[in-house]
C-alpha cells in the first residue's frame, strides 16, 4: 500500500539493467557528479601536510581518493546495502584532521625551511603526517563496523536527536571559513565570479534544458532534451572560471607566479606518471595514536548520521521498498569497512554517502544498480591514471576558494535543516542550539591558539585532550546531545516525534517478509537454508523480534 503512494516515474528502477553502452554513458554522469564533490578536499588536505604547492605527490594523494571511492563503492552496492550510491571522500573528516595537525609536533616548519630541504626530507616530512592520519581513520572506522555488524545501530540513533545534528554537522562547513577565505582572498573578483556562476547555474538555470542528439533504437536519431545545468552546475562553473583564468594567463594581465594563473603548478602535471596503481601502505605502515584515534571518531560519527539519512530517500527514489534493517547495519559496516580500506591506502580521508550523487538520481530517473557498478569502474581505471588525477590539482586557487564558499555554506545549511523537527519557539531549545554552536567555536579557536595550553605532564594525555576539545563537531555534538537529554522537555517539543518518522528503523524490520532487492546477488538458497543466520543481525535472512 505504501509502496504504491510512494511510487515515482523512473526510467531505469533499482534491479533494472540497461544495455552496456547506455549503463557507460549514465555511470559518467555519476562519475562527473563525484569529481565535482571530491575535487576540493585535496587543496585543503595537502597544505596541512606541509606539501609543497608544485609537489606531483598531490596528483597521487587525489587518484588514490579516487581509486578508493570506486572500490568502496562497488562493494556497497554489490554486496552492503545494495542501494546505487556513490561512496568517497568526505569534508566531515576534514575538521578532526585539521584539529591533529594542529598539534605542536604535527605543525608545519616554515615554507622558507621546507623549501630547503632535500627531497627525501620533504617527502618524509608529508609521508609521516599521511601515516598519522592514515591509522586514525583506519582504527576509528571501526566503530562504524562494529555497530554495523551487531545490528546496533538502530539502538545507538535513539540518542541521535535533532538539537545533536544541527551543531555536529553544521559545524563542519562553519570550521573551515578560514580556509575559504584564505583561498578566495587570492583573487576575490574570481571567487566571486566562481560563487556568482554556482548561483546561476545551480538555482536559477536548473529547470532549463539543453537539445541534444540521442539514438534509440527502431527510431533512430532524435532530438531530446539534457538538464545541463541541474546536473552539472559545479563542473560547468570549473570549466568556465579555470577558462577564464587560462586567457588571463596568456595575455599575461595576471603577473607571473598568481595563485590565479594555471601554470602556477603545471610542474605537477608535467612531473606525474601516465599510470600508477594505488596500493595498501603505499606511504609507510600507519601510526596509531589515541589523540588521533578518538578525535578521528567524530568524523565517523557525523558521516554514520548523514549517511542512514540517505537510504530512505534514494529508495524512494529507486520504486524500491523501504531498506530493511539488515540492509542498513550491512550499509554502515561496509562504509566503516570502506573508510578503513581508505585509511590503510592513504587517502588521507574516509568515505561517506556522496549526496550529490543521490541529487543524480532524482534528476535521471535512473535508479539502476548496474549504472552505479559501471561507475565504480569508472572511478578505478581513472585513479590508475596518476595523469588525470594531476590535473585537478591545476584548478587555481581562487576558483577553489569560491567552490568553497559555496559548498561550506551547503553543509552548514543542511545540518541547520534539522531545525525544521524541533520547536523553535522554546526558550530551552534555542539555549541548547546556542550554546552547542558558539561555545565549541569559542573553545576551538581559542585552543587553536594556545595549543600548549593543556599541560597535565603526560605527552599522550595532552595530545588526545588537545585533538578532542579542538574538534569543533565533537565538542558540539556532544554538548548539544548531552544537554538535549538532560534538560527537561516534551517529545514533540524537542522534534522526536517529526524526527522518528523520518528515522524511523522500525518500519524497515518486517519479520515475515524478505525483500528480493536487498538480497545477495548470490547465495542466498544457502543462507536461507539455515535457521541460525536469522539472528545474525547484517544477514538478508535476519529477523528482528520487535
């Protein structure tokens, strides 16, 4: 019954599959939606690893994001939680990995200094800070596994409310100001021009289409119609401002050695390897520290969050049934798993569900599993291509630093879109919002700072404290859900009613039917054979004893 009000015109559903050469054509799509979300974590990542600005190992960190994303992504949509979304990259590891930086021994020497070191010291003094990071993400990701495969999921979002979001997930666009700006302020008429074409592009141009030439087959060539800029808005805006900037670099208006120009790097492109295949431990074994561990989890935390919110919506979207319960511990244990794996290859970020790929969905009408397989294959061939990889490292700096402001501010917003759940007339939930958001932000900073503040006499204890109250999102997160379930108030007052039915996993737990679509795609004669894979909660045969 629900099914059928839910359902939506779609032209390829979930377990549809389209003939090959469509399925390329479609998974491109995807994959262009991926770059434009991804392309921007590398220019905030690799100065914090004191890397240099003409350094072809920025061209290698970026094809490894890619690498990773395509093989996470072919696993959760085979074998996870077999919805057609895009796993990769994620700004919300950005703040607790900037905040391990930040600490005294991780600090970056002066440019003056790295410049003169020999290649082996700088490449030692990135590789070592690659390592740190790489075993936080890897050894904090398996929280994510954990409560995946025990099935507690579920049982761990009763403590996720409203006023716990906003502040975790708005804080991680709020953080980075600094770094848009930083990066804007080196042209600011760029950067305008790269916000005013997003704008454009992204919200007034989105219903208009394009005429294209498509070949269906019986009737031949015809004319039909592409939604250009509701599909590609970001990758349109690079295209134009990097062009841009290309012509003020060769009629020389931008003086030699602009962070605007586009050959400021072109060492990066010229030095990079055609192919290069990304492999586990490819810069040194990972190093594991609590600092780094703990202050990692609020990363995994955030991503755990937003991605659950995803799977309702892109089922919707497919014709396919609500997710059961087995499907979403399966889905946050793989994107646990996939994190690890991204740790364990250097990516220097874990994974996450790309939002802008679910935008694809509604946008096509193309739900089919197979479309997102392809793109997964897509993504693997192309971060063998240490080349292509080196390319987006060339987008100048100010185009970058418009993106910023653009995609920051999103994040922000949608994590501020949990409010429309609680009652914002009440006096003790505008208190909790407040203090959750302006008090990390003060404390952050401050520390930031005076980041030698915090002297207890024990090394580890100073740096696990230093990372953990420099992490704006845990620091906000926890206070926001502390306070929410220690001062009093009703559960409509606080949005739990609004919030559980659209978190709702319940629902999802249907003891007496099995859903095709959520199945393995091989093996299941066998599981169902067996009574004892009922109990195990990441299983398709699972049934839970409401």
């Amino acid at each position: 019954m629900e099914a059928t009000k839910a359902r939506v015109n779609i032209n390829y559903g979930i377990d549809d599959v389209p003939p090959w050469y469509l399925s390329i054509f479609m998974a491109l799509q995807h994959y262009l939606t991926m770059i434009g979300a991804i392309v921007s974590i590398p220019f905030i990542l690799t100065p914090a690893l004191c890397m240099e600005d003409e350094d072809p190992s920025r061209g290698f960190i970026i094809s490894t994001m890619i690498f990773v994303t395509g093989l996470v992504t072919y696993i959760q949509v085979t074998w996870g939680c077999r919805l057609p979304i895009v796993q990769g990259g994620t700004i919300s590891f950005l703040v607790p990995t900037l905040a391990i930086l930040n600490l005294p021994q991780w600090k970056c020497p002066d440019k003056e200094v790295i410049s003169a070191m020999a290649l082996e010291e700088k490449t030692e003094l990135w590789q070592s800070r690659m390592r740190e990071l790489s075993g936080a993400i890897a050894v904090s990701a398996l929280f994510q596994v954990f409560i995946g495969y025990t099935g507690l999921v579920g049982k761990f979002l009763k403590f996720i409310t409203p006023l716990t979001i906003v502040p975790t997930v708005s804080l991680v666009g709020i953080t980075l100001f600094s770094h848009a700006s930083e990066t804007a302020s080196k042209h600011w008429g760029i950067a305008i021009g790269t916000m005013f074409l997003m704008t454009l592009f992204s919200q007034i141009m989105t219903n208009i289409e394009i005429p294209t030439f498509k070949y269906r087959k019986g009737h031949g060539l015809q004319v039909g119609w592409f939604p250009l800029f509701k599909l590609f808005p970001v990758l349109l805006t690079i295209v134009i401002m990097w062009s841009l900037c290309a012509v003020l670099t060769i009629t020389s208006l931008l003086p030699t050695g602009h962070p605007a120009r586009t050959d400021v790097r072109i060492k990066v492109l010229q030095d990079a390897a055609w192919f290069r295949v990304p492999y586990p431990f490819q810069f040194g074994m990972p190093t594991v520290t609590l600092a780094g561990v703990l202050g990692m989890l609020a990363g995994v935390l955030a991503c755990t969050v937003e991605s659950i919110s995803y799977y309702p919506t892109v089922s919707q979207m497919c014709n396919a049934p609500p997710p059961p319960l087995h499907a979403i511990n399966r889905g946050i244990a793989t994107e646990g798993l996939g994190t690890v794996l991204a740790g364990l290859w250097g990516s220097g970020n874990g994974t996450n569900t790309f939002g802008e790929n679910v935008g694809a969905i509604g946008v096509t009408k193309v739900g089919s599993r197979r479309v997102i397989q392809w793109a997964a294959l897509i993504m693997v061939l192309q971060g063998v291509l240490s080349k292509f990889g080196a390319v987006f490292i060339m987008i100048p700096d100010p185009v970058v630093g418009g993106l910023f402001c653009v995609m920051f501010g999103m994040i922000t917003a949608f994590g501020l879109s949990a409010l429309q759940y609680i009652d914002l007339r009440s006096a003790r939930n505008l208190y909790i919002l407040g203090l959750s958001i302006f008090f990390p932000m003060v404390l952050c900073f401050w520390l930031k700072e005076h980041p030698d503040y915090i002297n207890t006499g024990n090394d580890t204890v100073d740096s696990t404290l230093s990372v953990l109250l420099s992490t704006s999102i845990l620091v906000g997160g926890c206070l926001g859900c502390m306070l929410d379930n220690l001062i009093p108030g009703t559960a409509e007052e606080r949005g739990l009613i609004s919030w559980a039915k659209e978190m709702s996993l319940e629902s999802t737990a249907d003891n007496t039917i099995i859903i095709s679509t959520f199945e393995f795609p091989c093996g299941m004669q066998t599981l169902k054979s067996w009574r004892w894979t009922r109990h195990i909660p990441f299983l398709p045969t699972y049934r839970m004893k409401l």
